[in-house]
C-alpha cells in the first residue's frame, strides 16, 4: 500500500498548517483593548518620547502572577542618563478596560496612557 503523502503530495503541508491553526485557537490568550497596544509591543532598543524626554528601552521582562501579566521596561534617558521603569500590566480576561502604565523614577511616579508614548 502506497504511503498516503504519495497519494496526496500536499497532505503533510496540509496537516500542518490546520495544526497551526488549531494550536493558536486553542491556547490562552492576553486580551487587551486595541488602544493598549502601543505599551505592549515595545522592545529592548526602541526609543520613546514620554513625559516631554526621549528614552531608550534597555530592558524588557514578564512576570506573570494570579491571572495578571506585568510587563516592565528598563528605560534609559538620552539627555541626562536618567534611568527609569515602565511597568504595564494587563488582566487576562474578557474585561475592555483600559489599564494605564506606571513610570517610576527616582523623581516621580506617573500614570502613563498609551496615548502618551510616541515612538521616535
């Protein structure tokens, strides 16, 4: 009896792309409002304007703890070297709310928007 990819040359690409498909259906993911995805996709070497300063983002780490994913960004000043946290949290749950940012540094703690982070 001949294999069945002999009889169906396109059955093993098949196969694979429906278990893709079904892969990514089936696995938990973070849901987040469309206007918090700005905070959510930054990375390690991109630069930011926020609070009226360019920054570089030097770090990028995951904690997830009790159904909450933080994310938090090592920032790094251009002009002074200040160096700062964006930390970005996000609820994994069918909830639309938006969740502002907190940045830390030695000087403050502000609540960041998305709207707030323009990419440069």
């Amino acid at each position: 009896m001949p294999a069945l990819s002999a009889l169906h040359p396109d059955r093993s690409f098949l196969t694979s792309v429906l278990h893709c498909l079904r892969s990514w259906w089936n696995v938990d993911r973070i849901r987040v409002p469309n206007a918090a995805g700005r905070l959510l996709s930054l990375e390690t070497g991109t630069r930011i304007q926020l609070l009226q300063q360019i920054w570089n983002v030097t770090t990028r780490e995951t904690k997830c703890h009790e159904g909450v994913a933080d994310l938090q960004y090592s920032l790094t000043s251009i002009d002074d070297g200040r160096i700062a946290i964006l930390s970005v949290g996000v609820v994994q749950d069918d909830r639309e709310k938006s969740m502002p940012a907190v940045f830390r540094d030695v000087n403050e703690v502000v609540l960041i928007w998305d709207t707030d982070v323009v990419l440069c």
